[in-house]
C-alpha cells in the first residue's frame, strides 16, 4: 500500500480526539503537567504484530518517544514479549493509552488471522493470493487492509475507484454479461482492470470470452469451481483471466478452495471474524 503519513496521522488523531472528547478529566485532576513517566508496551498472546506505526504517529504528536522492540509484520513469539518501550510526558502517556491499544490489538488481530490463513494456503497452493474484501468497519478500512498486508494477504480494492468489479446487482441493472462488459470496455480507462462476478460455468466462459480481466467466482462450491477450471481450459480461455474464488470461505475451508486451483482467495472473514490480541501498556518509572 502507499501510504501518505500525514493522512494517517489525521486518522490517528481523529481516533484519540473521539476517545478523548473536551478532555482527559480524570488524568487533568491527578497528574500534574510536568511529570514524566516510562512505560512498557507488553504483547499478551502470541501473533503478527501490526499498528506500531500508528501507535508512534500517536504518541510522538505527544512529545513521547517510542523505541520498538519489534517492526510491523514481525512475529510475536510468546506471551509476555516486551514490543516497545515509552518515555515522556505522563499525562500524554496516559491519555493516549486506550487509543494505542486498540490499534495495536484490532490491527493485529487481523494481520494474525490473515497469517495462519496464508500459510494454510499456500501449503496446498504455492502461487495463491488471499485477499481481503470491503467488509471492513468504516472509516478504518485503512487499517484493517494495512493489517491483512502485513499479515501476508493481499489488499483487493482499498475503495470503489480502484478497479471495476460488475457484481450481480450491477449485471441485473443492465441486462446481462456480455452488454455489461461491452459498456465498460467502451468507457473505462486502459489503465483499469474489469473484474466480474459470476455464479456458474456459463457466465465465466461468457465473462472470458467478453474481455472480463478478472473472473470472481461467488458462492461456488470447491466441486463447482474445478468443473468451471476445466470448462475453462477446454475452451482456451483459462490463461486469459485471473480466477478469483469468493463467498463462504474462512479457515476452515480454506485448504478446499485453494486446492481448486485458483489464483485468488478473497474473503470477508479475516477483516470481520478476526480475534483482537491483547496488548497492555505498563508503566515501569515515574
């Protein structure tokens, strides 16, 4: 992903301004302005550790500095690692703490989930992409698709105007697959790529005869989606496209669709199903 620091920070500190609201009350009454403090940033459970970058973004608007243990992406090898230690002002520390946290937990959570499901299937499939899709919360859908990047998976569309992708309803609105893909190919940039959502055998042969780049599809059994490979490749048409299986898969069955033979995975699991880690923040001097 490229990112634009200064756009991550705003979102950074748009996040702590609704957790702070008119101010810290309880940390205005009992610590005084000048007091500086140490503290820790402890991992609770073992994973993929992702959100530091914003927790230093956060705590640096606060004169505090952060020395990390451990970068974005690495492995959190057992309960109890130390990830980072924090130094400056105390009432700045305490404020901010909640805000850090939580993106360290969700961030994290999703970046380990994404990992185990990666490593799953690439066991069975070298080559194979899994990806995320827009089922993320919003405005911090940033975050999540940082978090399943570093956790190995691919980002998909960050937003609408990524790339086309004709799904059903779009198909419904004009008429079908071919009048539907001659329209965008008329009108969309060389520079785009035309991805399509199809349910059966006879809309993917259609959808690649008809110049659709990418072929997602949608709620195809691992059995339904081989048969579609083969109708495929008997009509010449497999190396035209990029086969994108999506809908129902999570780690449960993941070992199934990636076995198909597909070049992508694309699943909603990983940004609303993932565990939150647990990370604490522990002060150690004052």
């Amino acid at each position: 992903m490229v990112e634009n620091i200064q756009w991550v920070k705003q979102k950074v500190l748009a996040a702590l301004l609704e957790d702070v609201g008119y101010g810290d009350i309880t940390t205005e009454i009992i610590i005084p302005g000048d007091k500086n403090g140490e503290a820790a940033i402890i991992a609770e459970e073992k994973g993929v550790l992702a959100g530091l970058q914003e927790v230093k973004l956060l705590f640096n608007e606060f004169n505090i500095n952060i020395t990390a243990e451990l970068k974005d992406g690495d492995s959190i090898t057992e309960p109890g690692l130390k990830i980072a230690e924090i130094k400056g002002p105390l009432k700045g520390i305490l404020t901010c703490e909640r805000t850090a946290l939580n993106f360290l937990m969700r961030m994290s959570g999703v970046a380990t989930l994404t990992n185990r499901i990666v490593l799953k299937a690439k066991k069975v499939n070298p080559n194979i992409r899994v990806a995320a899709t827009r089922k993320t919360l919003p405005l911090l859908g940033y975050f999540d698709k940082r978090a399943v990047q570093l956790g190995g998976g691919d980002t998909h569309r960050l937003r609408l105007d990524d790339c086309i992708l004709i799904k059903d309803n779009h198909i419904k609105a004009v008429g079908g697959i071919e009048e539907i893909l001659r329209k965008v190919r008329g009108q969309v940039s060389f520079t785009k790529k035309i991805e399509i959502e199809v349910e059966n055998e006879e809309d993917a042969v259609k959808a690649a005869k008809n110049g659709a780049d990418i072929i997602m599809l949608d709620n195809m059994k691992p059995g339904n989606i081989i048969s579609t490979i083969r109708r495929l490749e008997e009509n010449k048409l497999r190396d035209r496209v990029i086969l994108e299986a999506s809908g129902g898969i999570n780690e449960e069955n993941i070992v199934e669709y990636a076995k198909t033979g597909v070049d992508v995975v694309s699943l909603g699991y990983i940004t609303h199903s993932a565990k939150a880690l647990n990370f604490k923040i522990e002060l150690e001097r004052i």
